[in-house]
C-alpha cells in the first residue's frame, strides 16, 4: 500500500538571492494524525531541505515562538493538525504584517520595542521592604486581570490585525492586552506612567475593533476586550472628575 | 571598520510586507466589519440631507420641501437597513467594552447586552411617540 503523504507548500526567501518570496512545494510522509505542521516541517529540514528556516522551541503551544500563516490564517504551527487539512496541501507562510528575514522568519523588532514601551511589569511608587510581607490578593483581584496574564507574545494577533498591517505605528492588540493586564492588578501602580503610550493616538485609538486580534489568540486572551475596555478607562477618565486614579 | 560579512548581518535585507487593496476579501470576519464601518457613510449622507431639510423648515412651511422622489425613498429605506444593522453589531459588542462593576461584583456581559438593546428599544419608542406627537 503506498505511503499517505501531504504536500507542503512553504514560504522560501533568501535576502541575498531573491527579490520576493516565492512558494515551494514538498511532498512528506503523513505517517501518524497527531502530526502537525511544525512535525511537518521539521521532517522536511531534517530530510529534504535543510535549509528551510523557521522559529520553533517547545512544541507544545506554550512558548509562543512558530506562529506562521497557515492556508492563510495565523496559527502556531505546533498546534496545527495536519489532519484538519489532509488531502489538501498545506501552505505555510510567514506571519502577515511583518517583515520577512528568511523563509519563515519575521523580524519581530516592531513588536518587541512596542512591548517594552507599555512596560509590561508591576511598577511600584515605592517598594516595600521584603521583610514587610507579600503583596496580598483576593481571588476576585486576580481574575481582574488573569484572562490577559495568558499572553505568549506569539504576534499572531498583530498578523491578524489589518490595522497594524496598514499602519504599524498602531501600538497593537497584545502590547494593549498586557498593558491593560498590569492596569487591573490590584499591586501595580504604574497606570499613569503607561497612559502617554496606551491613550495616544497610536495606542487605543488607533483600533477600529475589527476583532480578529481574538479570534486568532490561541490562548483565548481577548486583546480586543482590552483595547475597548481601555477606550472606555481613558475617557471616564479625561472627563469625569472622580475618574483620576494612579 | 566592519567587515563586509559583519555589516551585512548588522542590517539583514528584510521583505517589506505590503497589505493587499483586497485584503477585507479574504476573511468573512474582515469582510462583515468592512460593510460595518461602510453602512456609516449612506447614514451620514442623510443625516446631512435631514439637517437641509430642518434648516429649510425653519424658514417657514412654504420652503419646506421634503423629497418624495422614490430612489430618495429607496435610499431611505436602504439608510435605514444599514442604521439597524450598524445599531445591532454595535450594541452587540458593548458586553465587550463595557467593564461595569456594581457592588464590587463584575455585572455579566450578557446582562450589559440585554441592558443596551432594553434601552435602544426604549429610545426608539419615545423618539417615535415625540415625532407622532408634533405631526398631530
């Protein structure tokens, strides 16, 4: 009986040889319905072709590094089966709205300086000995912000967003998401210091609630939620007299 | 001075991604929020034709002229599918956006939802016993 196999068609650019990237296809063995498309691609760099290039580490949808445009949608390539496509080929592109470096790796310095300028961590007015104890929270506190604390910084919501794609000044779904993560823990103190990036024009505004930064979010974190959330924060805010809060 | 090699690998040659013109076509969620921002430009075209027609009455009963031509009649009915639509996908979404608390307890998205649709339904009523008051 001959082999089942799938056809994999993936993203090819060399920066020193091609002017754009180009499609190729690779016949592989679809030996097993638990492969996905990072097993998919990892046969063909082992066998076929190893110079194929493409970011992976855990292969288990946890670190955020294989998000590739599957047939066209964002997904993380560890946690798309293989079967869910089967007969049909499989193309694997890199993630829409970035630059490409090679084959299927973006540049995600846009992305990692947009991170850091919401400062994604507690910021305290003044930090209180250790010997003072634990910052203490209810169970209600953290379910405050726990939904946006998933975020893998996979970027497939920033390839999902057209707003990012037309103008990527826009600050961006999972840098507002974190943004708005650190704003609602109840032991950050930093709102005032993330305002000037996350109320800019280019911050929330920018966001036209398109909604698919959401759908795609193989985390189920809903950056859309945070953008409008904080939409409506920043308005009350500016305009109501009791709305001022550090 | 670097070397040839180095300086390459200092400033890799990138593919700039472009979007497409037709980008709004390539997913049902794209294409469905595309005829949702589009459904306001008819809207704003009559309301600017509505704020004519008051400024005309304003001038007296015999400037007043209303449109009575059917295509105007038609494109009424049209602004007025895509002012429901709009009102619809808007409201829907306000479970969304709005993160209301009361009693320090987080009030559902689904109960926000029920709310806004209460009060658009309330709205649209009063508005339309106040204009069939002054056409009596």
């Amino acid at each position: 009986m001959a082999e089942k196999t799938i056809t994999i068609k993936a993203t090819r650019f060399d920066p020193d040889k091609d002017s754009a990237p180009r499609l190729q296809s690779y016949d592989i063995p679809f030996t097993d319905e638990a492969m996905v498309v990072l097993d998919a691609l990892n046969y063909i760099k082992a066998h076929v072709d190893g110079s194929l290039s493409y970011r992976w580490s855990c292969r288990m949808g946890i670190c955020g590094s294989c998000g590739m445009m599957v047939n066209g949608t964002p997904k993380l390539s560890c946690s798309a089966f293989l079967r869910d496509y089967w007969p049909k080929p499989v193309t694997v592109q890199p993630l829409n709205n970035f630059p490409i470096i090679r084959d299927l790796v973006i540049d995600m310095e846009d992305f990692m300086h947009k991170l850091k300028s919401v400062q994604p961590w507690i910021i305290r007015k003044q930090e209180l000995p250790l010997g003072a104890g634990e910052h203490r929270q209810t169970t209600a506190q953290i379910d405050e912000f726990k939904q946006f604390s998933q975020c893998i910084n996979c970027m497939l919501c920033y390839s999902a967003c057209p707003v990012y794609g037309l103008n990527n000044e826009f600050l961006g779904p999972a840098a507002i998401a974190l943004a708005r993560r650190y704003n609602l823990d109840s032991r950050d103190q930093g709102l005032t210091k993330r305002l000037p990036v996350i109320a800019d024009s280019e911050g929330v505004w920018e966001c036209s609630f398109v909604g698919e930064c959401s759908v795609v979010c193989p985390k189920g974190v809903d950056p859309a939620k945070a953008i409008q959330q904080t939409k409506l924060d920043t308005t009350l805010r500016f305009t109501l007299p009791f709305g001022n809060r550090d | 001075m670097k070397a040839p090699a180095q300086a390459a690998r200092a400033e890799p040659r990138a593919y700039r991604w472009t979007m497409p013109a037709n980008w709004w076509t390539r997913n049902r969620h794209y294409f469905l929020y595309t005829v949702r921002e589009f459904t306001a430009l008819p809207m704003a075209l009559w309301l600017l034709w509505l704020l004519y027609d008051i400024k005309s009455a304003g001038a007296g009963a015999a400037n007043f002229q209303p449109p009575r031509s059917a295509a105007f009649i038609a494109f009424s009915a049209v602004c007025f599918l895509f002012a429901t639509y709009h009102s619809y996908t808007f409201l829907k979404l306000a479970g969304v956006i709005m993160h209301v608390k009361v009693l320090d307890k987080t009030v559902p998205p689904r109960a926000i939802i029920i709310t806004m649709f209460g009060l658009w339904a309330l709205a649209t009523v009063v508005i339309g016993a106040v204009l069939i008051g002054f056409a009596r």
